[in-house]
C-alpha cells in the first residue's frame, strides 16, 4: 500500500517538467565550479550547519537511531530529488535553497562524510529529531524513549570541533577560510517543545522549558564563535500554532482559541516568546562580541505569511493541512504517520504549506529561504547572493 502511493506520486510529472529539473541542476552545479575560481570575498564560500530536521540533509537515516525510518523512503524527496535522501521534507530545505544562492553545492551530512572527501564548501551536522537540550535532559525527565536521537546541539558541536584540524590547520589558515564561512545555529528547540508537547505538557509547561533553551542555543552560538566563527546567522522557531501536528493534539472546541488564519493563538504566542528570549539573549551575545556578526532569521515572519496570504504564495490546496498523512481533519494521524501504511501524500505538494505533519514542503521552504537571503527576514541582511532563489 505504501509503495503504491509513492508510485502513483511519480505520475503528475510530465517529461518537460523533468527536463527542467534536470537543466537547473545543471546549471546549478555549471555555475558552482565558477564560484570556485573566483572566490568572491563578499560573499559565502562554506556553509557549517547545525540543527534537526528543518536543516538534516541526510544525517538521521545513517545515524542507525531507528533500524528503517520513514524518511528514507519515498514519499519523502518525490518532487526534487525523485528519491529519499533523508530530509523530512518532498524536496529541497532551507540550508539547500542557502546554498544555491550562493552557488555553493548541496550540503554534505557529516555522518555520510567519507576519507579524502572536499569538505571545502562546508559540512552539515543537522540531526533530524536533534534538541538544544542534552538527551540527559529529556531522560530524567522520562522522556528519553521519546527521543528520536541524542544527537544533541552539544554532541553536534562537538563533531565540528573534531572535524576542524582537516577545515583548517593553523589560526590564520582557519580565520581567513572562517571570514567567508556562514555558520547556521538552527532551527533548534522546536524538538524541545514538541516532545514536552506529545508527553502531554500543556502551554505553560512548555514556557518554562524556554529560558532553558535558549541558553543552550547561545552557548552553541559562543563555541562556535571561540573556534573563530565571525558570520552566524541563529533562526528563531516557526509560528506552531499553525502546523498541523499542534493543531491535531490542542485541537479546541473554543473558536476564540483561533485566529483569523485557523491557527491557535496559545501556541503562536509561544513561538513568538521562544523568539522573543533568543532575540534577548543574541543581543547580548553581540555586546559581548563586537567582530562578529550574529543574524537572526526569523522563521516565523517569513512563514507567517503563507498562512496570511496563501494564493500569493501559490498555496491553493492547503495550509494548515498536510499533503502526506493519514486523516484526520489536518491530514495529521499520529498512528498513521507520512511514509507509514495508511497514509497518502497529495498529488500536488507545491500547492500545499505543509508536508507530513510537522514539516514543510520544499515549496514553503523555498519562501522562507528567499525571505532570509533576499529579505527581510534577516537581521541583519546576510551577505548578498549571487544567485536569486527562483
Ligand atoms: C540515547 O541514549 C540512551 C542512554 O545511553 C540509550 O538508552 C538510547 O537508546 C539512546 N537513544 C537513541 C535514540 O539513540
Ligand atoms: C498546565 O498544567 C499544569 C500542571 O498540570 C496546570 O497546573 C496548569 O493549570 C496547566 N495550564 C494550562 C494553561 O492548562
Ligand atoms: C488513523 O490511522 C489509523 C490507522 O491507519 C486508522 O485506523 C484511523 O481511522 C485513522 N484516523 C483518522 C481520523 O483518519
């Protein structure tokens, strides 16, 4: 049954339309090898990255957590990649989008890195189920077997402190390659919250895990910095309240607990609260390091918009429900998950928000990209791109 749907998924793509696919990897990666020759001092040439499974490129499905996630199989990358590659998503991230822009390659997961391989153009240490918290966190707590991993943002971090010596190898060398490098510290903490959510925390449970959070977001963000990053761009939590797994557990009987959008208020403001005590603490963080430049990206305003305006954004199926999943009014059944028997992904993923339940389609992620690199969802603007997200 599962097998049948993600063939029938493979249909609605005519031959131009792969064609096309194909001409703009191409192009991408013709364009790519240009970047190389004429290092453009303005702009990215390396891209570290940290986080879950917004930004995993491939880490999880090798990290053995889970003998045979669903991820890594389709229908996850039905739309870009035409197969698994262990992002939760149809297609491209985020981080993808990043890298495109800045005509740099895809992002290698660290976990897949083999001997002798360039990791010139950056590494990626996203964990698809990662928190900010240590897992010692959630196990105390009872919550460890609810752990899809515990890769943490610490253990993350750590992989990047083993890896630099083969980045690069004295002081110099490494403050010189790290000037042109773009560190992402995030998303991260939307795992927090959402085990604290699916072990029955309520609202005000979640809050008070904040403060804690954010704190670990911020001693990632200084680590990175003590080993010489000097450009980090750290992204706040996207706006909850109207993803379907949130609105599938919170569901409410009281239409006051809604916005005009069909979101719920409570966990909105949560977001914007999280986001709120993060901008508070990257404050800070820039006092104290006045040669670096810390960027915020504000998931949450670049999303918020699908979800004001969705035609505009070519959102004509759905935005509050998700194109893969197992019924239910948001298409978000927790026993019947994307990828599992009895679920179903839409024919038409690029006319909805939201993939399987807890992640965007490449769609919505190609907004949110666009909206960080291109403005204004960047605080400050990152570096100008060569390339526009299309
Ligand atoms: C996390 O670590 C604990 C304790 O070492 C272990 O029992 C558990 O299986 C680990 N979880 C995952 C998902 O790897
Ligand atoms: C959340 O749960 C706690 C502990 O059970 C309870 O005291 C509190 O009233 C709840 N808050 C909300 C907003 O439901
Ligand atoms: C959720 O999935 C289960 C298992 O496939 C199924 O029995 C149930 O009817 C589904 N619920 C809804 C609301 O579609």
């Amino acid at each position: 049954m599962d097998a049948d749907s993600c063939i029938h998924l493979l249909h609605p793509y005519s031959n131009n339309m792969k064609i096309l696919i194909l001409l703009f990897t191409t192009f991408t990666f013709g364009f790519q090898a240009k970047q190389v020759a004429s290092s453009n001092p303005h702009s990215y040439e390396s891209i570290f990255s940290f986080g879950d499974s917004l930004s995993d490129t491939g880490n999880f499905v090798v990290s053995g957590s889970l003998a045979f996630p669903v991820i890594g199989k389709l229908p996850y990358g039905v739309t870009f990649f035409k197969h698994a590659t262990g992002r939760c998503s149809d297609g491209r991230l985020v981080i993808d989008f990043i890298a495109e822009a800045y005509g740099l390659p895809y992002l290698q997961p660290y976990l897949k890195l083999t001997k002798g391989q360039s990791i010139q153009h950056g590494v990626n240490f996203a964990v698809a189920g990662a928190t900010a918290l240590d897992a010692e966190f959630f196990q105390q707590r009872g919550m460890g077997k609810i752990l899809w991993t515990n890769n943490s943002l610490n253990i993350q971090i750590g992989w990047f402190k083993k890896l630099k010596p083969s980045i690069c190898a004295t002081r110099q060398d490494c403050d010189s390659y790290f000037r042109r490098s773009l560190f992402i510290v995030g998303e991260i903490g939307g795992n927090d919250y959402n085990y604290a959510a699916s072990a029955g925390g309520n609202v005000t449970q979640l809050m008070a895990n904040v403060p804690l959070v954010v704190e670990e977001i911020t001693k990632a963000t200084s680590a990175l910095i003590a080993e010489g990053a000097v450009e980090l761009m750290v992204p706040g939590n996207l706006p909850v309240g109207c993803s379907a797994v949130y609105l599938t557990i919170f569901r409410s009987q009281k239409k006051e607990d809604y916005d005009r959008n069909g979101c719920l208020k409570a966990f909105n403001a949560f977001a914007r609260y999280h986001n709120k005590q993060l901008n508070l603490a990257l404050g800070k963080l820039k006092q104290n390091n006045p040669g670096v430049n810390i960027i915020y990206a504000d998931y949450f305003g670049a999303a918020k918009r699908f979800f004001h305006a969705p035609r505009h954004y070519g959102f004509t199926s759905a935005t509050l429900r998700a194109c893969c999943g197992g019924g239910g009014p948001f298409n978000f059944n927790n026993s019947a998950r994307c990828g599992h028997i009895g679920s179903k992904a839409c024919s038409n993923p690029s006319t909805y928000v939201n993939w399987d339940g807890f992640h965007l389609t490449e769609a919505a992620y190609k907004h949110v990209a666009k909206g960080l690199v291109e403005g204004p969802f960047s605080y400050p603007p990152l570096r100008n791109s060569p390339f526009k997200i299309a």
